[in-house]
C-alpha cells in the first residue's frame, strides 16, 4: 500500500505554541504521594522529591503542568497546603474520597516545576470557594510585598512572588460529578466575577474558562455559548477535556477516535466564534485543552474502591498500564492537536505520574516509561516550530462510526530553529506496511536525519517495571528520489521522520 503526504512550507496552520505540551498533577491517587514526592526515597533530595522521576519529566520538556486539580481542587482550599508543615491540617478529600496530609502544597509544587522548567497553570476552588479565596491567592502567589497575603507568603521563606501567569477558573464544572457543580448561569456568573477580582489584583494574568468536560456531555455546546456570554470579555481560553478508551476491544474503531477530537476542536471553536459576533468582539478565544488522555483499563475497579471506605494517603487509583494500541491513539491524538494549532494554545496530557500516565514511579522502587511516554516525547522534543497544512491521500477503511478513515494519519512541522523539517505519522493498518511518499513541494530536506519507528509484537503489549520492551527504534526503511523520500510505515507503527 501506497500513502502521499504533500509538503509545502509556505501552507503553514501556525506556530505551534510550546505549551501544547503541557501536563497535570493532580492531588489523586500516588501521583503526588509516592510520585513526584516521596521524601523516603533513595532518590529524594532535600525537598523529597524524587530525582529519578524528575529526570524522566525533564527529557520529556513539558513547559507547562496543571495543578493541583482536577476534581480535587473543587473542594480543596490552599490554605491548608501553605505554612509550616507540622501545622497543616490532614483533610478528607471528597472527590477522590482519601486522606489529604497537606504535607505537598503551593509552595512545594512551585519549587518542584522549577526543578523540571515547567510553569504552572493553576486552578481555582470554583466548587466549594469563591471569589475571595482566588483573589487572595493571587495576591500570596503574585504580589511583591505590603500587603497581607503577600507578606504572609514572604514569612513563608519566599520573598520573590511566584508571578503565575495562567490560572484556571475552576475544573469541569458542567459535570454532575463535580462538588459545587453548576448551572451554566452559575458559572458563568461565578467566572466572571472571580475572573474580575483576580485580574483586579494582577492585570497581566491569563484565564481559563471552563469548557465541557467531555464531547459527550448532554449540555455540550450550549454549555460553551451560555458560559461564554459571561465570561468572554475576561477569559482568553477556554478549556476542553476528554479521555479516550478502547471499550468495545475494537482496535480500527479505537484508532479513529481522534477524528472525534477534531470535530470536538472544531464544535467548541464554532460555539466560541458565535459568540464573538455577537458580542461584536475583537478577541479570539484561544483553546486550553487542559485534560486528554487514555483512561479505561480500570476505570471499574477504581470506582468499586472509592465507593467502600476513606483511602489512605497513596492509594494506587487510575493506575493504567498502557498498551502499543494505547501509544498509537496517543500518536494520532497528537497529531490532531498540531492541526489545530491556530486555536489549540495549550494542552495538557493527563496526567504526569502515576495516574493515567506516561511515568510510573513504583513506590520505593524503580521510575519507568510507558508506551505512549514515547510518541509524547517525540512530539514534545521534535514538533516545536510551524505546523503545515496536512495534505495527506491515503488508502481508507470503513469506520462505522466515523465513514471512511484513511489508514496514515499525519502531519508535518517545519522547525526553522534546527532547519528541520519533521513528519509524524501512525500507521493504522495492523495488517500491512504502508509506504509513505513524502512530496517536498518546497524547501530542500531531502536527507532523512532520523527515522525513529515504535511498533510492538501485538496491540495489547505493555511496558513494566521489568523493562521497556515498547520503545521507538531507529529504521533505515528510506529513498529518496528527486520529489521527495519515500519511508516504509511499519503495520501498526508510530513514527517520527527527521528531514534535513
Ligand atoms: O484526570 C482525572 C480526572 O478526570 C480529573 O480529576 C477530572 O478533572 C477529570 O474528570
């Protein structure tokens, strides 16, 4: 099979902006506890962090990390995580129904991001709090000195503000699920007035407004456009979330899912431009896709756990352990958010450590990289610089839910900085190689700098604590010839072509 990928770096989308690969950690499960914290480690340093999984962060370069929820932060008051340790108070945290010691707070997450050069893209309690209690941390994070907040960050040990530029205005709040959950009205309302107050106090700060939590939500778009006519004039994003999973076992449908993603993109896009005519703005609301994902393997089990008794602190929750076929959607997912890139700013894979994701840090044991660590970092590290247009032709097979689906998926990014031109690509077909022509209608990249090709001896591999058994590997499967480089797709492959 045969699949073409036209090239022409003057057909640009946009510049990728760096935080489209963003992360989260949430307070849930041993994603702080036992993940990025654990004091009692051999590898924790005088903070009790934990180095070896600060190293597989920093080779993944994640410029931007969500924190410190999620469905935690909805009734989750900072305040209890700043100030001398042994005067914090232990809390019982409803979303995830376990023991918060509060021994990780503000602070120690600031200290920690710089540690993997990561900024924070901080959420607000629009659950259980409100106004005061944003605007105050705002003042304790951003403000210099003279005031009560920011002194009493400065009695603290931190005499410089930690200047956090993006915040979010509460988490999933269109959702059942979540504590303080509210109308669009009440958000809206809520937003906006929160959104005020903080920006009162720092105006050069950025703001998140909620968005649906899933494409799925029944209040899905019209929670967008009612939330929007609030909050449009002080938000500059609104948020997007949602986890993918193979439920049914079937593999083509599953690797299909992105095109889902993008009519979701496109759909929340649509809501956000109505409203701008209407209000006659001149602003574009820009996309914070702050929570994406794979999230199935044990989703019922988790959920048979929290609803018996109150969990201990580190209770192993939303522990995935993620398969090739897993990687490859992650692939494709990715790919969907670079041709979006006009709109989509910022994204957050969900989440970092532990908890649904790339990293697994064994307590008291080893860090290690999941499948979909891999394409992430591929992405992270290569796909910096201008998006191209994908105008991609390739053999299709019949999805029934989305009609024909083509077989390669893939885009390019133009990286003047490295004078590379970059081509990700899955390929779906799990039968078959497919031979990819990749057509330079301008520019001379015509030496193939690196082929690095991840596939696996079947769909339902994982990686462990054992060994990285899934892991891309460098191929020498190319031609050129005088239009361009033909490259051969591994059936059921991820992989990244690095054109010089
Ligand atoms: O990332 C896990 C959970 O998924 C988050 O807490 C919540 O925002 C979403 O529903």
């Amino acid at each position: 099979m045969n699949a073409t990928i036209i090239i022409d770096k003057d057909f640009q989308i946009a510049r990728v902006d760096d935080r489209l690969f963003g992360s989260f950690v949430e307070h849930l499960g041993r994603c702080v506890y036992t993940g990025i914290f654990e004091p009692e480690h051999e590898t924790a340093d005088e903070n009790g962090f934990r180095s070896d999984v600060i190293d597989l962060v920093n080779a993944l370069r994640v410029p931007i990390i969500r924190y410190p929820g999620g469905n935690f932060v909805s009734a989750y008051n900072w305040e209890d995580g700043i100030g001398p340790v042994e005067e914090r108070p232990t809390r019982l945290d409803l979303a995830w129904r376990t023991l918060e010691p509060n021994t990780f707070g503000l602070n120690e997450f600031m200290k920690w991001s710089k540690r993997v050069h990561a900024d924070p893209l901080m959420t607000v309690n629009l659950g259980t709090l409100g106004i005061d209690n944003a605007r105050n941390m705002v003042e304790y994070c951003n403000l210099e000195k003279g005031t009560y907040w920011s002194d009493l960050r400065r009695t603290h040990g931190i005499e410089k503000p930690h200047n956090i530029r993006t915040w979010c205005l509460g988490n999933e709040m269109d959702g059942p699920w979540q504590i303080g959950h509210k109308t669009p009205m009440e958000y809206g309302r809520l937003a906006r007035e929160t959104g005020k107050a903080m920006k009162l106090v720092d105006p050069s700060i950025e703001l998140v407004t909620c968005g649906s939590s899933k494409y799925i939500m029944p209040t899905f778009p019209q929670w967008e456009v009612e939330t929007l006519e609030h909050t449009y004039d002080i938000a500059d994003y609104i948020s997007m979330h949602n986890y993918y999973g193979n439920w049914d076992g079937n593999t083509s449908e599953y690797l299909a899912l992105n095109v889902e993603v993008e009519d979701f993109i496109h759909t929340v896009k649509a809501a956000c431009d109505y409203v701008k005519a209407k209000k006659r703005s001149s602003k574009t609301m820009m996309i914070c896709f702050d929570e994406w994902n794979i999230w199935f393997h044990n989703k019922q089990e988790d959920k048979k756990l929290m609803s018996q008794e109150i969990l201990p602190t580190a209770t192993p929750l939303l522990e995935e352990y993620y398969t090739h076929e897993d990687a490859l959607l992650v692939g494709a997912l990715l790919i969907s958010l670079l041709k979006n890139a006009d709109r989509v700013k910022i994204a957050c894979i969900a989440q970092l450590v532990n908890v649904i994701a790339p990293i697994i840090a064994e307590k008291g044991g080893k860090a290690w990289r999941q499948t979909i660590y891999f394409p992430f970092q591929h992405v992270s590290l290569y796909g910096r610089g201008i998006a191209l247009e994908p105008m991609v032709s390739s053999p299709t097979y019949e999805s029934d839910r989305f009609g024909p689906v083509p077989y390669v998926e893939s885009i390019a990014v133009l990286s003047e900085e490295r004078k590379e031109l970059v081509v990700f690509a899955v390929n779906r077909n799990l039968e078959e190689p497919i031979d990819l022509h990749v057509e330079l209608r301008s520019g001379n990249f015509r030496t193939v700098i690196d082929h690095q090709v991840m596939t696996a001896n079947t769909l339902k591999d994982t990686n462990s604590c054992e060994g990285e058994i899934i892991r891309p590997v460098h191929s020498k499967k190319h031609a050129a010839d005088e239009r361009g480089i033909t490259v051969s797709l591994p059936k059921a492959s991820w992989n990244m072509i690095r054109l010089g």
